[in-house]
C-alpha cells in the first residue's frame, strides 16, 4: 500500500514511521509513505499556499492552486482509492474505517492548517473527511500520522504475530482484556490464578469475561447495535 500525505509542515511527520511496526512495514515493502511539502507548489517568489478568506474574518485559507497542481501530479501517477482531508468537521475516525482503508492500494491524506482549505478542492477533489476526535489540533499532521499508523499495522505480514490485529480493542468491538508478565508475584501482587492454570479454554473464557466486563464498565457505547 502507498500513502501521499500533503502538508506544509512535513518535518512534523518524520519521525513517526522511522520506528517500530511503521519501519518494520516500510523496510519489508508493505508500506511506503511519501510526505509531500505543499510549498514546493506555493505560488510567486514567495511560494505562497494561502490567502485571506471571501467576506472578511480572522484566519488565512489554504489556496486551490497548490493543492490542485500537487493533487493533479500525484494522480498522474496512479489511481487513489480514497482523498481524504483531515479536518475536525470530518466523520469521526474509528477501527471500522481503518479497516475500510487498510483494503485500498493508493490513499492520499491532506493535511489542513489555518482556518482549513478552499471549500472548492473539497468539492472537487476530496472524496472522504476525517476527524480523529472532538477536539482541535492545530494541523491535520498529527491526524495523518494516526492514520497511517492504524492503517498500517493492518496490512497482511506487517505484524509478526497474525492474530494480534484481530485481538487489539476495538477490533471486535471490546476492549481488550487485562494482560500480565513475570514476575507472578510482584511485592505480594498476585496474577490471576486462572493464566497460570495452563488451561487454554478457560483461559480464553476468562479473557473474554474480563474484555466484556471492560467494555460494559468503560465503554457501553460500543456494546450499542448500529455502528461501524
Ligand atoms: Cl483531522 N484536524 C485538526 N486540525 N483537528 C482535529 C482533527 C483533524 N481531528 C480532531 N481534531
């Protein structure tokens, strides 16, 4: 899987796939992202992305003409499945949608700043918005990088262990049990006696109480019929 990501500030997001299971899933090859710097497609001596907005108010808007010239370079290049702009008016991110997207070849992420982008390359070019919560950020990087992350980490062979996508919260809409290590007794703080049992049915049983137990406790929402 390829993702672009468009942003005025790509040294933001650097660092975030340099680690961990995101190196892992770009040095096997599963997974290349490419940032793209929108001021190299700024306009005039002063590579310029953004302008006052129509009709007055505090905020300079991201201009059409860079983002429509870089949009067009990419999908020169290939088919997207999906141009998503990252904005706290978008759909609410979930574990569904990240699943959704981990099944497309080619994604773009555009990154907002300012007061957002002309409404016209929403129109025109974007075709999903995404929020990752009730909150504002001060740029859609951030939001990028959860993205890519989530994204990422679904994609066959990027994990080594198969199953632990399918076993993280959320992927079957509960949260994820209580987990322990050695020491068994840590300054008297005793492991449930049932993982030590060996006995991997009841074992399971026991995981999937406590996961239920969880959900029902701290997040009920999810137990609602409905979403995905
Ligand atoms: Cl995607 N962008 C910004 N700027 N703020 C956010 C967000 C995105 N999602 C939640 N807050």
């Amino acid at each position: 899987m390829r993702i672009d990501v468009v942003s005025v500030l790509p040294e933001l997001l650097r660092s975030p796939f340099e680690h961990s299971i995101m190196k892992r899933a770009q040095d096997k090859g599963l997974l290349e992202v490419v940032v793209h710097n929108l001021r190299d497609y700024g306009l005039g001596r002063h590579r310029q992305i953004d302008d006052y907005q129509f009709g007055g108010g505090a905020g300079m808007v991201m201009m059409c003409e860079p983002l429509a010239n870089c949009l067009d370079d990419l999908k020169k290049e290939r088919t997207y499945g999906e141009i998503i702009f990252l904005t706290p008016d978008g759909e609410r991110y979930r574990q569904g949608i990240a699943n959704q997207l981990s099944l497309q070849e080619n994604l773009i992420l555009i990154c907002g700043h300012y007061k957002g982008i002309d409404e016209r390359i929403r129109e025109h070019y974007v075709t999903r918005e995404i929020s990752i919560g009730d909150y504002v950020l001060s740029g859609g990087e951030l939001a990028a990088a959860v993205l890519v992350d989530s994204i990422g980490r679904l994609l066959p062979g990027v994990l080594g262990d198969e199953q632990s996508a399918l076993t993280d919260s959320f992927q079957d809409d509960l949260l994820a049990p209580p987990v322990y290590t050695r020491p068994a007794n840590f300054r008297g703080w005793e492991v449930p006696e049932i993982l030590t049992s060996g006995n991997t049915p009841k074992i399971e049983e026991w995981r999937y109480e406590q996961a239920m137990q969880r959900t029902k406790d701290r997040r009920p929402d999810l137990l609602e019929e409905g979403e995905e």
